[in-house]
C-alpha cells in the first residue's frame, strides 16, 4: 500500500511536469539528513553545497543558519508538558504545555510570551534561521533551565513569536540524556553516556 501511493505520487509528478523536481528535492533531504548531525549548525556554505549536489539553485546567502525541520507525523512526534526557569540560585519555575518533540528541530523553541515576566535574558540577538519550507527568520535566543518529568538540563532556547510551534529539539534531549519512544509516546533514559577511558599512568 505505501509502494502504491508513492507509485501515485511519481506519475502525478510525471504528469503534472514536475518529476525531475521531486526527485531533486528527495536528494536534498537525503544529503541535509547526512550533513546535520548532532549539535552541528548547518552554515550558509553547506546549504548551498547541498543545493548544488542536489541540482538546485543557489540560497544566494552567505551567513549562518540552523536547520528546522518541519512536523512530520511519521517521525514518531508527540506533545509534553515541560518546566523552564532561568538559571540561578532559586529558579523560579514556569509550566509550558503541549511543547511538540521532534528530533528533527535542533533546537528548542518556547514561546516568548510564556516566558515573559520570568526573567529570561536574551543571550543572543537576532539569530538566523531556515524553516523547511526555505522561508529565513530571526529570533532571539535566550538560556533555560529545562525539566520533562525526571529529565533536566541547561540549553540555549529559541523565543518563538506568534505562529511558530513549541518544539522540544535535538539538543534539549541529548541533554536529558533520553531518547525518544515513539511506540509508548514518552522519553525514556537513554543509558550510561560515553566516557573517556582513564590513562593508566606506569610505575
């Protein structure tokens, strides 16, 4: 059945003068998969690297940016209630429900107006971003503590604007130090992270 339906797609494309297109933009995705990685940023320089290699014009932009990628509900996302609060000795703690986990954001987005009031500072102006859909915005970017149940970490936030999605990224759940469950929809404990292993010095 999903053999089908992608068959469909293809002679629709084909009919509508649109293949080559399809298939451009299928090598895209499939080279942004192998060039974001981690907590990797994807510059300016790669994004047209992988335009070209993909067939595609030129962004025509030369600064960097963070890759965003769009809901998808066969990643396996799903909704959280999370707690922020800025860093410092007596945090003051701030509920944001129905923040959307999503692997493929790298960052976390939170909207500003729920952060307002909580003392979030802005850590960085102005920072440039690509959506999926190829649109470029700026939005500040601040620092938070961040809690989901027995997780917690300290990671660089998005303040999103009016429109943008609240999205738990990449980066907040390395981390956690979790992993995504998709079947069971929850975060689980991602186990024992790597360590270097100790110089045994000679006598």
């Amino acid at each position: 059945m999903r053999w089908s339906r992608s068959t469909s797609n293809q002679r629709s494309a084909k009919r509508g003068g649109g293949y080559e297109l399809l298939r451009r933009r299928a090598l895209l995705d499939s080279v942004l998969s192998s060039e974001v990685r981690g907590n990797e940023l994807l510059t300016a320089g790669a994004l047209n690297r992988s335009r070209a290699r993909a067939g595609l014009p030129d962004s025509g932009t030369r600064m960097m940016r963070c890759h965003v990628r769009s809901y998808n509900s066969r990643m396996g996302v799903f909704n959280v209630e999370i707690r922020v609060a800025k860093p410092g000795r007596r945090p003051g703690w701030r509920a944001v429900r129905r923040v959307l986990v999503d692997k493929g954001s790298e960052m976390t987005w939170l909207p500003e107006s729920e952060l307002r009031g909580g003392g979030f500072e802005v850590f960085k102006r102005d920072q440039l971003f690509v959506m999926a859909n190829g649109q470029y915005v700026t939005r500040n970017v601040g620092t938070a503590l961040i809690e989901c149940g027995e997780f917690r970490t300290v990671d660089e936030i998005v303040l999103g604007q009016p429109g943008d999605l609240s999205l738990l990224g990449a980066r907040t759940l390395e981390g956690f130090n979790a992993v995504v469950d998709a079947r069971k929809g929850k975060l689980i404990p991602a186990g024992p992270m790597p360590a270097a292993v100790h110089a045994r010095r000679d006598c």
